[in-house]
C-alpha cells in the first residue's frame, strides 16, 4: 500500500466532510429553530446544483456569481415553502414530516420533468492540479474546500456573534421564554427556514463542478446529513463538524477500499450511535 492510496482518499474525506458540514447544519438549523425534521432538505441540495449548472455553463455567468445566486434562490424557494406549508403546521412533528415527504417527491419529480433524468456534468470550472506527497488535488476541490470552510465560519459567526443569531439560539433552547423576551419567532422561523435551505443549496453548487449533478442527488445528501447529525450531537455546530469530517472521511476511504457497500455506512453509523450514545459525541441524550 503506497503513501498516495493512503493520503487521497484523506484529503478527498476532508474535502467532502467540510461540505458535509453546510448541508447539516442546514438541517439541524431548521430543526432546532421550527422543530421541523425537514425531509426534503436533499431536494434543495439539489435545486442548488442545478441552478448553479444552469446559471454558470448555460447562461454564462461567473461560478462563484452564480453560486451567490443560486445560494439565494435556493434560500428563497425555502421561505416560499415555509410560508404555503410548514408554517401551517404550527411546528407539530407527524404533520410537518408528511408536509415533508410529500414535498420532497414533489421536488424531485418536478426536477426530472423539468431537467430530466439523465446525470449533467458541468463544463470545467478550475483548470489545474495540485501535487503534494504524490497526491494530486484538483484545484475545484482545493476550491470546494475553501469556500466550505468560509460558510461554516460565516455561519458561526452568524450564529454565535450576532443578535439574531443569539435569538436563534434562544428559540432552540426554549421557544416559550424566548417569546416572553419579545422575541418574535414566526419571523427567525422564516429566516431560520430560508437559511438552512440557503446552506444546503451551497453545498449542492459547491459540489457541481466535481459530481454528476441528477433529481435524486438529493436522497444521499439527506442520509448523510442525518448520519452527521446523529453522530454530532442534534443542535451541536461543533458536533456538526466533527461528524461531517468523520463522515467524509468514511464515505472516502469506504469508497476507495470497499466501493458500492460503502454508501451503507452512513445507516451503519446512524445505529451504531443511536445503540451507544443517544446524544451523539456532542450532544446530549433524551
């Protein structure tokens, strides 16, 4: 076994586990603020490859100026959603996650009329390679990684230094005293709503220069933000991280050394944390 069947799929893992990252604390976001176990969030991840595929090869435009665009398309696609449907649920369980299921076969059956069923790739975005220890980088990995890395630290930053974000945290922990504080939750519930769907159609972007881009990307998007949820901790950005990493780094070495079997990992791991620790590494158990 060489140094470079050892260090690729590390630097592959990382890559992909920062990524992971964005879509997860897209989800845990909208489930700690709304109490909405958002299901169709895979779908958004989705719709926001494709509006990167479209607005960049088809259209033209710079990538990162459409990756901004379809960031907020995305982003505002949710707060329609919210607004026509999760709103109406009053955060009850049962029916937001049937308003979600139902929404998420709406969305992906929509994609393949709309873009069709065949897998897209987009046309070459970053041109180059980058050679370290025998191990060769793309720079639209490199790039991926980079731009991950700011969203998550933008997203701390958000949600640990700013008014709004302390009211989020505050609504998480406790909506009613929240509420008796003058904080207005319907309003973070849309906010909160639009911009976990905002992240999850980021990593979609981020990923469309490396992946094939298809309307049913979205269901290993869903399983793996899941997976490292549970293995973070629900609610835990820390915990995000670390199980977004440990997850990338699974499905990369899984890939390399196991090939199709791997992509069983993220239930395996899903279990295996709900048998041992309920909370997760950072969270704690109910």
């Amino acid at each position: 076994m060489t140094l470079e069947t050892l260090l690729q799929p590390f630097i592959y893992g990382l890559q992909i586990g920062v990524t992971y990252i964005i879509v997860a604390l897209g989800l845990t976001l909208i489930f700690s603020i709304m109490n909405v176990l958002n299901l169709a969030h895979g779908e958004f991840y989705m719709l926001g490859a494709f509006a990167v595929l479209y607005i960049s090869s088809l259209l033209g435009v710079n990538y990162f100026l459409a990756l901004i665009i379809g960031i907020v398309i995305v982003g505002l696609i949710g707060v329609f959603f919210e607004r026509l449907l999760f709103s109406r649920a009053k955060a009850e369980m049962i029916p937001t996650i049937i308003i979600a299921v139902a929404l998420m076969w709406i969305l992906q059956t929509s994609a393949q009329i709309v873009f069709g069923r065949q897998p897209r790739g987009m046309a070459e975005v970053f041109q180059g390679r980058v050679t370290f220890l025998d191990v060769n980088i793309s720079d639209a990995r490199i790039m991926a990684g980079v731009i991950s890395i700011v969203l998550v630290a933008a997203l701390y930053f958000f949600v640990y230094r700013t008014k709004i974000g302390r009211a989020m945290q505050a609504v998480a922990q406790d909506r009613e005293a929240a509420a008796l504080q003058g904080v207005d939750i319907e309003v973070l519930g849309v906010l909160g709503f639009g911009l976990g769907c905002a992240l999850a159609g980021a990593a979609g972007g981020i990923m469309a220069p490396i992946f094939f881009i298809d309307a049913t990307m979205g269901a290993k998007a869903l399983s793996t933000s899941l997976a490292v949820i549970v293995l973070g901790g629900v609610g835990s950005i820390p915990g995000a991280a670390i199980g977004g990493l440990i997850l990338g780094l699974v499905e990369s070495y899984g890939q390399t050394f196991l090939g199709y079997p791997a992509t069983l990992l993220p239930f395996v791991i899903i279990i295996l944390v709900l048998i041992f620790k309920r909370g997760g590494l950072m969270g704690r158990a109910t």
